[in-house]
C-alpha cells in the first residue's frame, strides 16, 4: 500500500482549506426608490419601500430613543474612568 513519503506543511495544509472557505459575496441591487444599496426581493432598509409601494414606514421614535440610550451608555463609562 503506498503511503505518503512526508507529512504535509501546516502552510499548505492552511492554503488547501483557505482556498475552499472563501465567502461568495450577495447579489446587491438598488432600491428603486432610494436608490440604497438593498438585497434583492427584501424591503429596502432605508426607506421601507419594495416594488415601488411603501410596505414598512419608518420608524423615528425608535432612533431617537437609541440615541439617548447611547449617550447614557458614554455617561456611564465617563464615570467608571474617572
Ligand atoms: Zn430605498
């Protein structure tokens, strides 16, 4: 039976496994609204709208109140620093 003569690299044991792990990029559309960077056949993000009918309005509150939530965030490292 034959074997092999050495024992392969750990270089091109890592080669051989990088070259099959690469991720394929999506599929990017433009929202024909916006004109935002969207995957296709999913609501745009930025404005809500898919095929030209706006399905999900966007939500202002929400942003606002993550801002603050944030800035508690910075106000409570401040504290533990000092
Ligand atoms: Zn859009």
């Amino acid at each position: 039976m034959p074997n092999p003569k050495r024992k392969h690299t750990p270089h091109r044991r890592d080669c051989r496994r990088s070259a099959n792990s690469k991720l394929d990029m999506p599929n990017l559309s433009k929202c024909s609204n916006c004109g935002a960077v969207k995957l296709p056949h999913k609501i745009c993000h930025e404005c809500g709208f898919y095929n030209g009918k706006l399905i999900m309005p966007k939500k202002v509150k929400k942003s606002a109140e993550s801002v603050e939530s944030s800035d508690k965030r910075g106000s409570i490292n401040n504290d533990n620093r000092s």
